[in-house]
C-alpha cells in the first residue's frame, strides 16, 4: 500500500537525543539544549513510546523473524498509541505532535499491511481470567467424554467454547520486506517530528531511546545522534534511597553493585553516532564538556544564546559527592568504590570551586 507522507523531500531531520543508566543525568543535556537556538525542545516529558515495549522494536520483529503473529503486533501497536496519545494533561502525544499523532499512525500501520497473505486462527486462553480458563476446560472435558462415547471429533466443539468469552480473531500474515518496513517507519517518525519543529534545525527529543538499542534505532532517522550520560555509582546509589526512594534501584549494597554492572555492561554500541560523558564532567569541567557537545551536535557557540538559563553547574554540582551529607553509609560507599571502581569519577581532582 502506497501511503502519502507531509515530509521535505530537500530537508534531513536532525535528531537529538540522550540515554543513561536511570538517574545517571541525562535530562541535564536536554535542558542544556533548552539554551540554544534553532533546537525545537519543548517537551515536559519522555517520548519513549516508539521504541518501548509495544513499540516498533516489537513490530519489527514479529514482521522479520515470527511473521505468524504480525497482526497482533500491530493490534498492540495500535492500543498502546491509543493510551499515550492522551494519557493525562501532561503526557499527551496527541497534543505534543499537533494532533497528529493517531493519524500518522493509522497511516503507519496501513502501510506495513501492504499484501495479506492469509489468515491464521488460533485459541488465545492467555488473555482469558482464571475462571473462564476453568469453565473452558470442565466444558472441554464434558465433551470430551460425550464425543468419546459417540466416537465423534470435538475439535470445532472445544473452540466454540472460547466464543463464551471472546469474539472469534484471525491473524493475518502480511508481506513485507526488511527495507520497505524501515522506510515506512523512517516516513513515519519523520512526519511526526517535522510537524513539529517548525523552522528549527533540529530537534531534541528525550528518552527516545535507551542505551540497549541505540544502532538499531538508528536506521530509521536520516542523522540520530544520541549522548550517553554516565554518573558516579556513589551517588546514584544514595540519590535513589535518600532522595528519589524509588523501587527500581536496589537499596542492598551487594545488589545494587550487580543492578549497576549489569546496567553498564549489557550495552554496546557503535561509537560513530554517540557520545560518551560523565555528569560531572558538566559540572567541574563545564566549558570544556559543552564544547564537546556543540561538536558531535553540529552546534555553533554562538547558538548558545541563554547561558546556565536551565542548566547551571553551580546548581546541579549540589547532586555530588552526596556521601558527605550521609556519613553513616560510609560502609556501603567502601564497598561500591572497591567492586565499582572503574566507574568512580576522580573527585579528589576537584572541588566546589574549579568549576571551569
């Protein structure tokens, strides 16, 4: 299926974007981006819909490798748009893209259909409840009995029961080759993002990605450029269970030690489109560091037109070295500095004073 897009044919989109370790500071270079002009930054919240759970990674897969379940991917595709697109007041894709986020995905998803195949059916007793699960069998078994006595096939009978719960589905198989569904979600993603972003150069865009699948993500943009943000272990240890108290990060010490190495070695990447810095390089080593980012950005210095408006390193340096506000885990930061120490940021080079 031909599908028309709202896309510059001369114009290449320039895409910003950023990925850490959860709480390791990358929002710190989207609100530095915030300072500079012609970068279109307005987002209050992460855009991590795309390549999520449900997302296109999904799509991608089951329409390459388990094509036997392409319809469902996108059914889920589809639902799950359907919940972001006006989640609440804040997170809302719908208003974010201008109100055309369900169109282009409608327009999306009916240009991977492109030529069914077929159709396949099958018994889906996952999305059933226990009890409807436990009807179905004492029904399935009844008739099991009455067909063996009679020496009939209860085959169509046993699926009939699923008809007490849900309607009868179909999976349809689609054909489409590997370049053709990266061209229509590089159409796609494009279309939204250039509807947005007006006579800007480029566009920041955070928490489109994650450090697993930053290559893969990659070849649906014409330029992605993303900066991994990386922070001492110490203090993300003590941010989370003194200041965040989220659930995610381990309070144990021996935990958290394997939660953060397992974080920071499952993932690799090619170096050609990203940018490796430490939080606190931003802040003791500030001009330097923001040099470094306006090169892999393509930025010019005279773009930086709002200078520590949104991010002051006199500010954000009060997120460090946090163990000398919390004496008694003096213990716990012993340990993380013996079995982590590759990842410690050599403090003692610095203090509150020499940022530069």
């Amino acid at each position: 299926m031909r599908i028309e897009w709202v896309l510059s044919e001369v114009f290449k989109m320039k895409v910003l974007s950023t990925a850490g370790y959860y709480g390791s500071g990358s929002s710190a270079i989207t609100d530095l981006m915030k300072e500079y002009s012609d970068i279109y930054t307005d987002s209050d919240f992460e855009i991590m819909f795309f390549f999520g759970y449900y997302g296109i990674p999904n799509l991608h897969y089951w329409f390459s490798n388990g094509r036997r379940f392409q319809y469902r991917a996108l059914r889920d595709f589809v639902k799950s748009a359907r919940v972001v697109s006006r989640l609440g007041r804040k997170m809302n894709y719908e208003k974010y893209f201008n109100g055309n986020f369900m169109k282009y995905t409608g327009k999306y998803v009916a240009a991977l259909q492109g030529e069914e195949v077929g159709p396949l059916y099958e018994i889906d007793l996952v999305s059933f409840t226990e009890w409807q699960r436990t009807v179905w069998r004492i029904l399935n078994k009844v008739h099991e009995l009455t067909n063996a006595v009679y020496n009939k096939s209860h085959t169509d009978v046993r699926q009939n029961h699923t008809k007490l719960f849900t309607k009868k589905t179909y999976d349809y198989l689609y054909e489409i080759s590997e370049g053709r569904f990266i061209q229509c979600t590089h159409d796609y993603l494009s279309s939204l993002f250039q509807g947005i972003m007006g006579d800007n150069q480029s566009i920041m865009v955070d928490g489109l990605i994650s450090t697993a699948n930053i290559d893969d993500v990659s070849r649906y943009f014409d330029d992605l450029r993303t900066i991994v943000v990386k922070r001492d272990p110490r203090d993300m240890y003590l941010s989370d269970k003194y200041i965040w108290k989220t659930k995610v990060v381990p309070k144990e010490t021996d935990s958290f030690i394997k939660w953060f190495r397992h974080r920071m070695n499952a993932y690799h990447w090619e170096e050609s489109n990203v940018l490796c810095i430490n939080f606190e390089d931003m802040l003791f080593d500030y001009t330097s560091t923001v040099a470094k980012i306006e090169s892999f950005f393509g930025l010019k210095a005279e773009q930086h037109i709002r200078k520590r408006a949104y991010f002051d390193p006199r500010i954000s340096i009060h997120n460090c070295h946090l163990w000398s506000q919390y004496p008694d885990e003096s213990k716990a930061m012993k340990i993380i500095e013996s079995e982590l120490k590759e990842y410690i940021y050599p403090y003692e080079n610095y203090n509150e004073n020499q940022i530069r």
